[in-house]
C-alpha cells in the first residue's frame, strides 16, 4: 500500500482559520474602500459651493456640481455623486439612460 496522507483534526482547524481569516482580511478590504468613498463623498457635499444661478445643478445633491462629469446622454453631475450613484444603478438618474462608469467625462465647460 501507497503512502496516503494523514490530516489530524488540528490540520483542519489551521485550514478553517485561515479562511476565516482571508475572508475577514476581504471584507475589512472592502469596508475600507466603501468608507473612502463615503468620506470623499461627504467631503465634496461639505466643501462650499460657489454662487450659482441656479439652473445647472446636481439632481442627486441638489448644488451646484463639484468637478462637474458628463454622463453619456448630456446630463452633469458631481463627480462623487454620480460615482457613487453608479455602484447602485448604471442607470441616469435623470432620463434612466444608461450609464458606462467608465466613460464619464470631466466637464470643464463651467470653469
């Protein structure tokens, strides 16, 4: 008979626990990154705005738009805001166009 190997009930917990703690090391991985984008999102709707006629302004924060993107169908907004309206729906909030997240573009028209 062929050597087989032998696995103790110990060898098993050491696997288990190391899962465990892979899948602890993602998840902490992946709170991290939601909270920067949280917090840069705080921060843009907490920076002031500067005076504004009125007629362009984010419909997702409802101010004027901080470092303004274009989505595909011509509406503007925020860049944080629609950033992170983009990891719920790639739909526009506006029109429900679809959104490609990786073609939004800077507008640098209201500088």
């Amino acid at each position: 008979m062929g050597a087989e190997a032998q696995f103790s009930p110990g060898d098993q917990h050491e696997a288990d626990f190391m899962n465990v703690t892979l899948y602890q090391s993602e998840v902490e991985a992946a709170e991290a990154a939601a909270q920067a984008e949280q917090d840069a999102l705080d921060q843009a709707r907490a920076a002031p705005a500067p005076p504004h006629d009125g007629k362009d302004v984010c419909v997702i924060c409802l101010s004027q738009p901080r470092k303004p993107v274009v989505v595909r169908c011509g509406h503007r907004y925020c860049g944080a805001c629609i950033r992170q309206w983009c990891r719920r729906s790639l739909a526009c909030p506006l029109c429900r166009g679809e959104i490609d997240r990786d073609a939004l573009c800077e507008d640098h028209t209201s500088a």
